[in-house]
C-alpha cells in the first residue's frame, strides 16, 4: 500500500520555506507596486493569468535563490566568534 503522506515530508517543505517564501514575499509589494504605477502593467496581468503566474512562479525561485545566497554568505562560519 502506497504511503500517500510521504509527500509532505521535509523533504518537500524544505525548499518551500529557504527559497519559495522568501522569494515571495521580497517580489510580492515590488509586483503590487509595479501594478499600482503602471495600470497597462495591471490590465496585461489581468487579460493573462497563466503567463503571469509562470512568470512570477519563476521570478519567485530567482529571488528566493539569491536571498538565500546573500544570507550564506553572511552566515558566520561554525566554530568563529566575533571579528
């Protein structure tokens, strides 16, 4: 019998919560600004759902990934106390 829970183990919230959510919320107010000054911007991702949501579903990943570089490499390494 197949283990349908497996699906949400770690594995699979891991990489939601270090590069989806971040990533989410540093692109979510710069998209809703985006929206508010340019109203062709907002009327373009209103006549295309699909496309937007790939395209910030991509926008998100990137993001996400550079925030999580800029935060490792601001890490202190293990072991090193102060300066």
């Amino acid at each position: 019998m197949p283990n349908f829970f497996s699906a949400f183990s770690s594995d699979v919230f891991r990489p939601i919560a270090k590069l989806l959510l971040p990533g989410a919320i540093g692109l979510t107010t710069w998209v809703i600004a985006l929206m508010w000054r340019f109203p062709a911007l907002k009327n373009l991702v209103a006549g295309n759902h699909t496309e937007t949501g790939f395209i910030l579903f991509l926008a998100m990943v990137f993001a996400g990934m550079v925030f999580e570089d800029f935060g490792a490499r601001r890490e202190n390494p293990a072991g090193s106390l102060g300066g």
